[in-house]
C-alpha cells in the first residue's frame, strides 16, 4: 500500500479564501536585486583606484 487514495475535503470557505490569494496583486517595492547597468562603472573605477601590492625586495 505505497499509493493511498485520500479523498480532497474542500469547503466553501477554502475556496474563498484560496480566490482571495489567488487575485492578490503584487508588492509594488520589494527587496530583490535591481539590474543597474551605471553600477558596472563605478565597480571599474574603484578597481582601478585601489592601492596596488607592495613589491618584494
């Protein structure tokens, strides 16, 4: 008996409730990752600027 059949108890309310989250709009400001193509620069710039290895005598 690997495979058991369980019958789904759905009420009305559930369903309701189940809509209601599906119809949800999405958070206009959220806290994932932004593209930000100007970011490339600033990244090269401070590389660049950055103090060099001291040199083995």
């Amino acid at each position: 008996m690997l495979a058991q059949h369980t019958p789904l108890l759905v009420t009305p309310t559930d369903a309701t409730e189940l809509g209601a989250v599906m119809v949800e709009p999405e958070a206009e400001l959220s806290g994932a990752p932004v593209y930000a193509p100007e970011a490339a620069g600033v990244l090269l710039l401070l590389i660049l600027l950055s103090p060099k290895e001291p040199k083995d005598k």
